[in-house]
C-alpha cells in the first residue's frame, strides 16, 4: 500500500511461498552471549577428541514430564482433528539422563522434584554402571543450572575424584546432543498423550528409554567453528607444555 498498489491476503501468501516463506510459530531462545563460550566449547571438544579406554564422557540434563499433554503436530485423517483432552489438575515428574556420546546409551532417574538430590541420584547411578577398574575417568558436561553447582555436588565431586564436570556455555542448549534425545521423547511419548496417570506416562518414557536407544548423535557444528577449532589447539598446546614441566620436575 505504500506504492499505491492494492495487493489482497491470498496473493501475498502465494507470492511469500513462491520466495521459500512459511508460516509457521517463532522459537523462544535465549541471548548466546557467555563471554567464555569458545573456551567452553574447545574444552569439551577437546575432551571427546582425547577419549581413551577407561573412559567415558556424558551429556546430561533434565526434562519436565508432565501429566498436561504436550500439544502438537501429528499425523491425522483429513478433516478430523484429534482431541487431547486435559488431565484436570496436573501432575509432574522430572528425569534427569545422561547420554553417553561414544555408545548413545542413555542411563536416567526420575524424581518429585527437580532438586539436587536428582543429579546426585544421577551421579550416583553413573557411579554404579560404570564401576572401577573399567572406567577410570568419567566425565559429565551440564548446563549452568544451580543444581549442577550446588555444594552438595562439589562435597560428592571431591569424594568421587573420577569424575570430571565441565559446563556448557550459558544459555547454549544447541551444544548440548541430549536436547536431541529429550525431543525424541517428546515426540515419542508426551505429545499428544492420553494418559490419565502420571506414572503411566512415566513408564511409557523409561520403555521408551529402554527399547528405541541408542541415540549416537554428533557434536553440533558449534563445535569445529574456526575460532573454537583455534582454542582447542591452544590447550592441546598448554596441556603439552603442562606435561612438559611435571617431567622436569619430576
């Protein structure tokens, strides 16, 4: 209209189309700005590249289930949509898993509450499915979440001298490969769902968890950017100097 030219709905639409346009809704994200981003990134970078025997590294989070269906797309006749009905008061639990990056196996526990206690159980759980003398480091990468730096945590951290956390940049959920994991069990089991019990929608997840695994996914492209690729040599550079100096001293 700022030309003078009267063009109706349908025809921006197809011309929008035509340019590769859809209509579709917009992604809620948070600013990724952590100032020690890069050397985050190269750092469990250069952890996965230094993986050896007798040692694992996992990617973990949590994940809300909730008894309020998540609603989404589906696969449906045409001129019939499905009614997901609401539960009336609902319900919550929360899983917190931990992705093994080499074998895609995925080892999780569920709580009330999305507390400390859940990553200590977690821990826990890696400490018992991962027993000394097969592995001999673990290491485990988190987001910035104050559960994951809680002094319980440090105080279980100093007595499990085995294992190892590094942290993601803040606010970076695309760095995280379990985050692929969590929308499979959307998909899979929350969406849409018509369970009228929480722990029936609980046991469809931990099947889920158990039966379609593994989930053998890559390092997102955040990682081999041209400026992270530059840090990680940089530490391999430090690491080596590092090891250098212990021999003299020695």
């Amino acid at each position: 209209m700022r030309r003078g030219i009267a063009v109706s709905a349908e025809t921006m639409r197809s011309w929008l189309h035509e340019l590769g346009w859809e209509w579709k809704r917009a992604k809620v994200t948070a600013k990724d700005d952590d100032p020690d981003r890069v050397r985050k990134l190269a750092r469990i970078r250069l952890a996965v590249e230094q993986l050896r025997a007798g040692a694992a590294l996992f990617f973990a989070d949590e994940v809300d289930i909730n008894l309020l269906p998540k609603v989404g797309y589906q696969w449906m006749p045409k001129g019939e949509q499905v009614k997901v009905l609401t539960p009336g008061t609902n319900e919550k639990r929360y899983l917190a898993g931990a992705l093994d990056l080499t074998t895609g196996t995925f080892t999780h526990c569920v709580w009330y509450r999305k507390q400390t206690g859940l990553f200590l159980e977690l821990l826990d759980t890696l400490d018992q499915t991962h027993p000394v003398p097969r592995f001999t480091h673990l290491t485990v990468v988190v987001d910035n979440a104050k559960l994951h730096k809680a002094k319980k945590v440090q105080q279980w951290l100093a007595a499990h001298p085995r294992f190892e956390l590094l942290y993601l940049p803040t606010y970076c959920p695309d760095a995280n490969p379990i985050e692929r994991a969590f929308g499979d069990v959307h998909d899979k089991c929350t969406r849409n769902h018509t369970r009228k019990r929480i722990w029936h929608l609980v046991g469809d997840v931990q099947r889920h968890l158990r039966v379609n695994g593994p989930w053998r996914y890559a390092l997102s492209e955040l990682y081999y950017t041209p400026e992270v690729t530059e840090a990680v040599e940089a530490l391999k550079t430090a690491d080596s100097s590092l090891a250098a100096l212990s021999q003299l001293a020695a």
